[in-house]
C-alpha cells in the first residue's frame, strides 16, 4: 500500500509540474523543484523554467535521469557554445513520440536548431507540433526553414494559406525572392511593390528608375557594405534587384533577414 501512495504521489507531482510549465506559470515549477529535491523530472522542470524565466543557464544541471534529461543537456551545450551537440540532444528528445510538447519547448528547440542552421530540423518538429496542437505560433518560423531549404514552393504556399499572419516586411522579401527563383517574376514585383508598411509604392518600372542612382554608384557601396546603415543596405538590395541581379539580390536580402533570424535564436 505504502509502494502503491507513492507511486500516486510521483505521478500527481509531475502531472501537476507539468500542466504548470504548460501554461507558463514558471515561478511556480521552480518553487515545486525546491519542495521534491530527490524527484528528478521534477528537477529538470524546475531547470527549465528557470532558463525560461532568465534567458540563460545560471544553475548547473540537476542530476538523474528523467525523459527531460536531453532537453537539460541541449541547453547545457548550447550555452557552453556547443551548438552540434545541442541539436544532436534536442534530435534524442524529439525521437520518443510520446515526449510531451509545448510553446517554449518548441521555442527552445527553434533557437537552438536556427543556431546551428539546422532547417530540416526545426522544420520537422514545428510541422509536428502545428499538428499535434492545431497551433500557428510558429508559422514566421516555418517559413524561413522553407526558404533556406530552397522549397520555394513550399514557401509560396504557406505564405498564401496565411497572409493575415505573415504581414510581416522581412518574410514579404523572402516570399519575393522565392517567387524569383521560380522565374515567376510579375508576382514577385507585386510582393515588392506591397511590402508592408510601404504604401503608395510606384510602379515597377519607376521603382527601377527611382534606384538607377543608387545602382550607379553600387560600386562604391558595396566597398563600404559593412560599415552601412540598414536602409542603405536594403537600397542596394532593391538596386540589384530592379536591375536584373536576382542572386546579389537574395544575398543582401538574406543578410538583412538574418537579423530576424539573429533575433529568433535570441528569444
């Protein structure tokens, strides 16, 4: 009978750290961590909202083995700067079907595989978790991993599916590129022509015109690229690309959305 309570207890406990890491309620799995010292899911929860909670690893990893260990061991390696034992810990966790999923788990994971530019993976476990809980947190997210695995396709289509939830100028730009490799070019200047935020654009033709002056001198910009403004950046970026010169397009446009991405890896 004694066997049988506290088997209830340790399936009571960690159901009830769980739902709590769930909805976000951090505090309270760290203080239910200070109460179960020998309970090593529990523990792990408690690691891991804490990391939610600070933004960084300020303990060292708890002991014992849990179905969490991995995700306590990415983050380890992931703040010690190993980013490729990170993604390999984040793959182990993500391998067992039945590991429990949830917003800042998933959020974790994106992190770190965008570190490490691991699309594939990020892209196949926020595909799972959009499944699993009908949610489109991650759809800004989605559709990078699209691009940089060049399923250009792929890209147009989620796009489409969900223009009211990716209004958004930085993923507009990609949308535009993705649309120029598929030698659809008309779409591609009305995706310019409407980035967000930028109403009452001209013409395409006039756009072209408007960034001869810039184009003329791209020279002497791209000598001094590094040391660049974001708005100049983003001129010269549309000057190759009103001048026919998709792929030094892409490349100033992809330069400018790794800020996003740099953001991303930073939540």
């Amino acid at each position: 009978m004694a066997q049988q309570a506290t088997q209830v207890l340790t399936i009571s406990v960690e159901k009830e750290a769980w739902e709590l890491f769930e909805v976000g309620a951090n505090e309270d799995v760290v203080v239910l961590a200070k109460r179960h010292p020998d309970h090593f899911y529990v523990q792990h929860l408690g690691y891991l909202a804490l990391y939610e909670l600070t933004g960084r690893a300020t303990i060292q990893a708890p002991k014992g083995i849990s179905n969490l260990a991995p995700l306590v061991d990415a983050i380890q390696n992931f703040e010690l700067g190993k980013t490729g034992e990170a993604v390999k810990n984040l793959n182990l966790y993500f391998q067992t079907q039945t590991n429990p999923l949830c917003f800042s788990i998933i959020q974790v994971a994106i992190k770190i595989y965008f570190r490490n530019e691991a699309y594939e993976d990020a892209k196949e476990i926020i595909t799972r978790y959009k499944k699993q809980k009908n949610d489109l947190s991650f759809l800004k997210e989605e559709l990078i991993c699209s691009y940089y695995l060049k399923r250009y396709d792929e890209v147009i289509k989620l796009f489409r599916d969900n223009m009211k939830l990716l209004n958004d100028s930085d993923i507009h730009k990609l949308v535009g590129m993705a649309l120029l490799f598929l030698d659809r070019h008309k779409e591609a200047n009305l995706i310019f022509e409407n980035i967000p935020n930028k109403l009452n654009l001209p013409s395409f033709e006039e756009k072209r015109k408007m960034y001869d002056s810039v184009y003329r001198n791209i020279a002497e910009l791209e000598k001094k690229s590094s040391s660049l403004g974001h708005k100049d950046l983003e001129d010269m970026g549309f000057a190759y690309l009103f001048n026919g010169e998709y792929g030094k397009a892409e490349k100033m446009f992809l330069s400018l959305t790794a800020k996003l991405k740099s953001k991303l890896c930073n939540v």
